[in-house]
C-alpha cells in the first residue's frame, strides 16, 4: 500500500490499480532490518568524529555560561569592541544540552556520541522517508545515497545539524500522512517546531516549506481549508505561535529575518556563497541536482505541481547559500523516490542477511572504538601554541585581534580571561564593522585605522597571510611568537 503523500488523482496514489505485485510487503522484515541498519551504522560513524567546528566551541562555552547564570545572555559577553551589545543566543537550547554533557561524567565525548545518534536518526528517517515514498517498489539507494552525501557533510557538532534532523522529521509529518505523526499533526508540529525553533534559526526553512506544501496542494486542487490541508494549516499556526514561547520572545522567531539584513558581511563568509564546483560540497551538490532533474524527466509518472513547487525553490536557495545544500536534497528526496520506476522484488537470501547485519554490527562496534579512543577535541587547526606563548608571555587579557575562526578557540579556551576582537556571531556585529573586519583580514591599508580606533596590542594570525606579512613589515610592531600555523604580533 502506498502511504506516502500524493495527488489522490495520481496513477501512483492508486496501488490496488497500477502497483505491480512486489510491493513492500513482498519484502522479508530482515532484509527491511538489514538495509536500515546499514544506513543507521553509516549515519552513526559519519558523525563519531573529533570535536573540532570552532562555531561548536563558542556554542559550548555559551552553554556553559547559561548553566551557570542560570539563564540566557541578552547582551554580549565575549567581544571588547561591542560590549553589552544586543544579542539572542538563538540556539541556546542546543548549547545548555552540549553543556550539559560536557559538564556530565560522559564528558565531552557524550558530545561526540550525541553526533552520532543523530547521524544514525537522519540517516535511518532518510532512509525510511525514500522507502515509504516508494512504497517499497524501487531501488530508492539512486535518490538516497548522493541526498545523504551532500548533507552529511554538514554533520558536525553545531546546532545545524539538530535543525537537519528536524527537518527530516518534517519531511516525515508532511510526505507520510499515515504514520504516527503523520496522523496527528497538531500535536507533533508545534512540539517540532518549537524544539527546532529554539536549538537553530533554520527552522524559518521548516515554515517556508509547510507554506510551499499548502500552496502546492491548493494547486493540485486540493484547498487549504478542507481535508489534511486544514489540519496542517492550524498546526502550522499553533506551531508558529508556539515558537514564540523562549527566553527572547519575538526576538528568537526573528532572528532568520534579522540575520539577512547582514547580507554584505555574510557574503564574506564560506558557507553564505554559492557553491563552487571545485569543492566537495560543490561538486556533490551538483550531482544531486543531475540526479534529481533525470528523475523527474525520465519518470512515466509527472511530478504534480505541488512536487514542483515545493522543490524547486529548495534548489535555488541551496543555489544562493551553500548552507542551504544541507536541507535541499533532503526535501526532493521523497519527490524523486516516488517516481522511480518499479524494480523487480528482492530476492529472499536469509543467510546473506545474516551475514551482513553481523558484519555491520562488527565494523560499527570496531569504528565506535576506535574513534572514541581518540582524544575527544582535535585542535589541530587552532593556534595552540601560539595562544600558550601569548598566556606565558603575560599578553593574555590584553586586547587581542585573531580570526574569526580562531576566535572560537580563544573563546572556550581563555574567556573570560581574555576577549576577543570578532567571532563569528555576524548576525551581533554591525554591518559596517564586520565588513571591514574582512578587509582588514585581507591586507586593506586601513589596518593602521582600524588597529588603532580599537587599540589592538597582540595579534594571533595566519603565518604567511598578507596582514602578517604586513605587520612583520612594520616597525611599530614586533614578532614574539611563529611556528608553521600562527605568528604572534606586539604593539612596540
């Protein structure tokens, strides 16, 4: 039976008419294990990495902050240029449940198994949601593999990766209206929501593709105002208005609005550009979109406005941001598994289940070991001993310029001992100044100015990069500190 989310006037929304004979219930529950399982051991080990996002160690020093203040930060506490200046922590959720882990006897490898459950969880709903759109009738491993690994590369220890396995559980309310919570979308969107809400800013993608549904639906024919549509309408609102019930009230639900306001400085930033194809993220996100444009066009069935509608502005924004590539395949993955072709049943091999459920098991326990016998932070990128040397020397506290990157470390590392001059909270810091910031970064000749209005003394930056050079230069400055990643600079 077909329970996946379609046009009722579909050839493929009829089973009992169209379905070939294999169907899902053709299939022995163990091979259903088997395949599941090898999808929940590659989500589980794709995410027991190392800690090592630097956005991660500000979000884990924020939570630690919260437990301790017994409540959120509305102004910031981490800079020495903008000092008291507004600021939502908008993923404050998130971060008191990486503190807490920390602070927990698991520690900080608590974090890094975190990493993988959801892994595993996004990985299997994946899995399930291509399945269930299918109908269990076609090989849905052509859609899921390359949808699975463009967003597992987001899979790192930020609140990002929270807000893809809402949306997975989206897709699920939404594409499944026969499952569990598919049935009772005014209870489990607004708990969604509001959860997603107050761990990432990217539940504003959650609302806009609810909205693209509805629209897409009423294009289909079927109104808002009558049938499911209606339901997921008031739990669209209820959910909407739940979100509003956090610490910082309007200010957390605005805050994806508020963000692009800072679209100049966030140009600057890898992750807000469109993608390159010479990257990975680039190159991989362009194959899910070769993969999913040939579904639909070789398809015997049409895909329905509704189809349409729904992927294609999720394309264009992964198109705009890089960021945005993390959801997007996810979002045509259940589009493009329904109009795969039928693919003959499986063949029923018993032992060979066996055999590759223990094999699973094995590697995934072996992996497991492995990883977590490795320390659990992997600084390695981070201006370790270049910061040490600036502690020993007695520069620490003093007023510190380093990268946004790196401010990070210095954040979990030395706060409140030392602050920093900009981290990678663009949406806290004006504009005009988080601009400049990167072309000072950039070897701009208003780096005199700008050192100087902030009275910069100690600076940590990239050996070999065009603003060291520029200071090395200099006789108003001297080198303490080099080694192959960082060289340590002092006001004369």
């Amino acid at each position: 039976m077909n329970t996946s989310y379609t046009d009722e006037k579909s050839p493929r929304s009829q089973p009992e008419e169209t379905a070939p004979a294999a169907t899902a219930e053709t299939r022995s529950a163990f091979a259903r294990v088997r395949t599941a399982l090898v999808w929940i051991v590659l989500g589980w080990t794709v995410a027991l990495e190392q800690l090592d996002d630097n956005s991660f160690l500000t979000h884990l020093r924020t939570g630690r902050w919260i437990l301790e203040h017994h409540g959120v930060p509305h102004s910031d506490i981490y800079s020495y240029t903008v000092p008291g200046a507004p600021w939502v922590a908008q993923s404050w959720l998130a971060e008191v449940l990486y503190a807490g882990l920390y602070e927990s006897p698991v520690g900080p490898n608590g974090i890094r198994v975190l990493g993988g459950i959801l892994g595993a969880a996004c990985a299997y709903l994946a899995y399930r949601l291509a399945d269930r759109a299918a109908a269990g009738r076609a090989r849905t491993v052509v859609v899921l593999l390359p949808a699975l690994f463009v967003s597992a590369l987001y899979w790192v220890e930020r609140p990002l990766f929270i807000g893809i396995l809402a949306f997975l559980a989206l897709l699920w309310i939404v594409e499944i209206p026969d499952s569990a919570a598919g049935r009772r979308p005014l209870i489990a969107l607004p708990l969604l929501m509001w959860l997603w809400a107050n761990c990432h800013g990217s539940f504003a993608l959650g609302f806009a593709y609810l909205a693209l549904h509805l629209l897409g639906r009423w294009a289909d024919g079927h109104r808002p105002w009558q049938g499911r549509e209606r339901r997921l309408l008031q739990a669209t609102v209820l959910a909407f208005a739940a979100c509003f019930l956090n610490p910082y009230g309007a200010g957390l639900v605005l805050f994806p609005v508020q963000l692009l306001t800072h679209g100049e400085a966030l140009q600057y930033v890898p992750e807000w550009q469109s993608p390159d194809l010479r990257s990975l993220v680039g190159a991989a996100f362009a194959v899910w979109i070769a993969v999913f444009v040939a579904v639909l066009v070789l398809a015997r069935t049409r895909p329905t406005r509704r189809d349409v509608l729904v992927s294609l502005p999720f394309l264009l924004l992964g198109l705009w941001a890089l960021r945005n590539a993390a959801v997007a395949p996810l979002v045509g993955l259940p589009i493009a598994a329904r109009l795969l072709p039928a693919a003959p049943p499986p063949v029923r091999r018993p032992r060979l289940d066996v055999a590759v459920v223990t094999t699973a098991v094995l590697i995934a326990a072996s992996l497991t070991r492995s990883q977590l016998a490795e320390p659990p932070f992997d600084l390695s990128r981070y201006p370790v001993a270049a910061m040490r040397s600036v502690e020993e020397q007695g520069l620490l506290g003093r007023r510190l310029f380093t990268t946004t990157g790196w401010a990070g470390y210095v954040i979990h590392r030395y706060w409140p001992r030392q602050r920093v001059f900009m981290d990678d909270r663009y949406d806290m810091y004006p504009t005009d100044f988080a601009v400049n910031y990167q072309k000072v970064r950039h070897g701009d000749a208003r780096w005199r100015t700008t050192f100087d209005r902030y009275r910069v003394e100690v600076v940590v930056w990239e050996t070999g990069a065009p603003l060291t050079e520029l200071l090395t230069e200099s006789p108003s400055w001297r080198t303490v500190y080099r080694d192959r990643l960082a060289t340590v600079l002092v006001r004369r």
